[in-house]
C-alpha cells in the first residue's frame, strides 16, 4: 500500500478540519489556479502571480508521474473544498544521491498560523522516515523568509549554507538559505 493512500483528517487551530491527501487528475485546474494565487501572496516561492505556466494537460501529466513515484509524495490540503495548500518530497532517482530528498511548501495566505504548514512539513518527514533509502531531508529558503525559516527550525532543519544572490525577485537578489533534516531509519 502506497503512503497516504487514504486521506488524513486533522484538526486545525480553528477547529476547521484539515484534510491531506494525494492528488488526482481531477484536481489539476484547482491546483493551476492555486499556484497563481499563492505566487502572487508571496515573493517566497520560486514563481509570482503568473504560476508555473503549465497546460493542464502537462499538469495531469506530472500528477500523474508524481503518484506514480515511489521516490515521491505530493500532498494536498483541503479545508472544505478550498485547495489550502500544496507541498511535495521528492528524492533523488540517482543511486549515489537516492538518500536526498527536497521539499517544498506553500500555504494559501488566508490560511496562514493555522498549523497547516507544521501539519504538512509532519507529513513529509513521516514519508521520508517509512521510505527505505532517505536519510536526509534538505529544503532551500529565501533568506529574508523568517516565518518559513521558524517552520522549518520548529520541525528540526539545521542551516547548512547559504547560497548567495541565490534568488532574484524583479531584478534584486537575496541569499537562499540551505537547511537540511539528518533522519533515522524506519520508524
Ligand atoms: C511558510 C508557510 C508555509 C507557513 O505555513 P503556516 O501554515 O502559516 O505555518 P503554521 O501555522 O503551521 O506555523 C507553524 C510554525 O511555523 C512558524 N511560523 C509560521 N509562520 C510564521 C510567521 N509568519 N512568523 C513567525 N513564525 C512563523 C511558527 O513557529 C509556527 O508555530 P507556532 O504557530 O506554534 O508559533 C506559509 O507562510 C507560506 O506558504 N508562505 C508563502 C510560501 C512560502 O514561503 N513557502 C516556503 C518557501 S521555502
């Protein structure tokens, strides 16, 4: 049985319910729209308003590849029907660096200081610690990026480096923080 095969309930702050789950190819207009609204909330992802400038059916497609990936988990977060978040691991396919995963997070901003991120980030690491080969968990974040940076310190993440001007957000560049997770074996 893949991982997050059934959807998961949490309680939020709120008391709204949270629910993770893979994604389908039916989510893939939600999940384009989604990816315009939250590039435009914040200048912390690795895109702006205009989104990732896929087709929906390159969407389906890459829904499709990432359930498909045992290397791989692209979580969903739903409050009601309002798509509220999306996040993804993916390690490496290349056997000297298979025990490297990255991650990548994104909450809708009315959304924000529920617990979502910290709910998810959970998740994540729980995949990388059932998986047989990942051991390390590593994230890069825009410096200046204090509230992501306090997420990823409270789950565990070390900095490690830093990437200078790593980032250049309409022509000024900011460092990019490297941090990673040393994970034990199998829970
Ligand atoms: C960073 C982000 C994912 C956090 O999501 P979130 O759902 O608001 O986070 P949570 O409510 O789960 O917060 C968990 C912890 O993270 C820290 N944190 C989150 N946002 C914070 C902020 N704005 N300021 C300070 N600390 C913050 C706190 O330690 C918090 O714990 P606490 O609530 O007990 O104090 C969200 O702000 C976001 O999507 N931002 C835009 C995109 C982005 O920056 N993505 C990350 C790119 S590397």
């Amino acid at each position: 049985m893949k991982y997050l095969d059934s959807p998961k309930q949490i309680m939020l702050r709120n008391a709204e319910t949270l629910v993770l789950r893979r994604p389908s190819k039916k989510d893939a207009r939600d999940m384009l729209d989604y990816l315009g609204i939250v590039g435009g909330e914040s200048d912390n992802l690795l895109f702006g308003a205009e989104g990732l400038k896929l087709t929906i059916e390159q969407e389906i497609e890459y829904i499709g590849r990432m359930n498909s990936d045992e290397n791989s988990l692209m979580v969903l977060s739903f409050v009601g029907d309002t798509l509220v978040s999306i996040a993804q691991i993916s390690a490496s396919d290349k056997e000297r660096i298979a025990h490297n995963a990255e991650v990548a997070i994104s909450v809708r901003k009315s959304y924000w200081r529920l617990g979502i991120g910290e709910a998810v980030m959970r998740e994540l690491i729980s995949y990388a610690k059932h998986h047989k080969n990942i051991s390390i968990v590593s994230l890069g974040v825009r410096a200046v990026n204090h509230g992501a940076k306090k997420l990823y310190e409270k789950m565990g993440f070390e900095q490690v480096g830093v990437h200078k001007d790593f980032f250049n957000v309409d022509g000024k560049f900011f460092d990019e923080i490297l941090m990673d997770m040393h994970i034990g074996s199998q829970e």
